[in-house]
C-alpha cells in the first residue's frame, strides 16, 4: 500500500511517522546487510559500503565470465586433441609403418623423459674399490 493520503501502509499513521518508521526499517536493512559482510555497521556509512559492494559484484560477474571462456576453451582444446588422436588412429590403420615409426618416437621420448628423472650422478671411489666389487674382483 505505502503511504497514501498521510496514511502509512493503511495503518492509520501520519506521514511523518510513517516517514520515521520507513527510515528505521531502511537502517535495520543496512545494518543487517554490513553485518553479514562483517563490517560494523556503526564505523561503516553506506558512502563506504555500497561502492565496495559495487566494486566486488562487479569482479564477481567478471570472474565468472572469465572462468566460463576458460572451460569453453578447454573444452575446444579438447576436443581438438581427441580429433587429432582419432585421425592418427586412422593413419595408423591405414599404414602400419607409419605406426610403428610412431611407437617407435613415442618409446624414445619415453626413454628420454626417464633418462631425465634418472641421471644422478655416480661417484668413483679413489681407490677402485666400487669397481673391484662389481666385478667380483676385491682383493682377498
């Protein structure tokens, strides 16, 4: 209803009051939307509040567009490996020795990759005594 005629809401209260209560009702509303973001509603006018709030709704909405274009074009990459791979699927049952060769690349970037992970470094004893063990060869 709202004020109509001096009257607040139909309950027969002059406008001023009605005026009073709508401010009331408006600053509880504020005080209670500070508090749950957990500002103090005393120490933080709506001056400060709204454009912080304006300012995280807004990097909000660009948070989430940015995250819907990165699945978007995940799944376009995707999709774009699983043609690749299907197509050399059928390269490869098309010319045996064209998959073969790709076994073949595929083993030694395997082995690469491993050579990698394992290249620790091997010290010699001055003495010779690793390699008199290795070869059964230790003096008695």
């Amino acid at each position: 209803m709202g004020c109509v005629s001096g009257e607040c809401w139909g309950w027969g209260t002059p406008g001023r009051v009605c005026r009073a209560l709508r401010l009331g009702l408006l600053q509880d509303a504020f005080d209670d939307a500070v508090k749950y973001f957990g500002e103090n509603p005393k120490t933080t006018p709506p001056s400060v509040f709204f454009p912080v709030f304006v300012r995280f709704v807004k990097a909000y909405k660009q948070a989430e567009e940015e995250n819907e274009l990165r699945k978007k074009q995940e799944q376009a990459l995707m999709e774009k490996l699983m043609e690749q791979e299907a197509l050399m699927e059928q390269q490869d049952q098309k010319s045996p020795s064209h998959k073969s060769k790709r076994q073949q690349q595929e083993l030694i970037a395997e082995l690469r990759r491993r050579q990698v992970k394992d290249n620790r470094h091997v010290y010699e004893g001055k003495d010779g005594a690793i390699e008199d063990i290795i070869t059964g060869t230790a003096p008695s």
